[in-house]
C-alpha cells in the first residue's frame, strides 16, 4: 500500500470514529420521556344552561379529552423538552345559549412523588354550526421542560392535562364515574 493510500485509509477511520463518538468526549444518553396522560376527574366537562340544575334536557355544551400522547422529547441543555398531542370532542345541546363556548383547560407537571410542579391554564375556543353539532379537534403543545431533580429520573414526570372545572362539575363527574380521587388533585384545581 503506497504512502498516499494509508494517508486516506487513516482519514477515513479518523472520520469514522469521530463520528461514532470515540473521541472520548461523553455524549449525554436519550433522554427517559414523561409520561403523558389526561386527568380521569377532569377530562370531561358538561356545562348545563342552569348550572344549579344539571338537567339533561338542558345540557349546553359536553366535553371530553381524549387521546393524550408524547409527540417527542430531547435535552436541551439540562433540562428535558417535550412536545404534546391532544385529542377532543365538543357537542352543543340544547340549553346553549350561543354557538361558541370558551373552554378552560390546564396542563400540569407532576414530579416522581406525585405532587404538581406547575399548572399552566389554557383557553380552547370552539365554534359549533346546525350543520357541526359535534366538533373534533387536536392539537399540540411544545416546550414543555422539566428539569429532573437529582437522583431522580425525566421518565418518572407525568404530564397530565384537564379541563378547569368548577368544584359542582368536579362533583358531579365523580358522582357519574364512581371513581376515587386522585391523590393531590386539591392541588390542581386550585
């Protein structure tokens, strides 16, 4: 093998191993992405023209979250950054009294032990039509950072979206499903 050969043969591997990371520098793992969900208690809202009477005939506007899912996760320097998908249904009854409803939702970071970290509230508008009585949606929300504390792992954080709801349309979901609370949830609905 002549001097011009070897010359190349060792750019080549040079190349090579540089970009497979031999370079010694350390290069930071994937990170562990949070686990994503939808809050049981909250992922549905019915709003009634009366509120004080939640009466079917009279049911304005019904709500459900669905299909909440991790869309990506990287790190960016020591933090983890996430980007989110959702899922919707909106139907209009009979009760409303307009064709557009303002809904309060909430995204909230949920550390390892299960206390929330942050809740950051949203708006979602929906416009309904006699032709659309049921709207489906998605969308998506990015930038969600955490920054794992030590010993603990990004994978061990929940993400979990709801919908605001006051403490009667709390009640009266527990009251439909039966189901027990989840630990901490005062904490989000405040």
């Amino acid at each position: 093998m002549n001097f011009y050969c070897r010359l190349i043969l060792c750019a080549v591997l040079a190349s090579l191993s540089a970009a497979c990371g031999v370079t010694g520098e350390k290069a930071k793992p994937p990170p562990q992405c949070p686990i994503v969900g939808i809050l049981d208690d909250t992922a549905r809202a019915r709003y009634f023209a009366d509120p004080a009477n939640p009466d079917f005939d009279m049911l304005a506007y019904d709500v459900e979250l669905r299909n909440a899912a991790l869309i990506s996760c990287e790190w960016r320097k020591d933090k983890v950054v996430s980007k989110i998908r959702f899922e919707a249904a909106a139907r209009i009854g009979p009760g409303a009294r307009s064709d557009t409803v303002e809904i309060p939702m909430f995204i909230a970071l949920i550390d390892p032990e299960g206390k929330p970290l942050a809740k950051v509230p949203s708006t979602e508008k929906i416009k309904f039509s006699v032709e659309k009585p049921l709207q489906r949606f998605a969308r998506e929300v990015k930038d969600i950072y955490i920054t794992p504390e030590d010993g603990k792992k990004s994978g061990d954080y929940e993400i979990l979206l709801g919908i605001q709801l006051t403490r009667a349309q709390l009640d009266f979901n527990r009251n439909s499903a039966r189901q027990p609370a989840r630990p901490n949830i005062k904490e989000l609905l405040r």
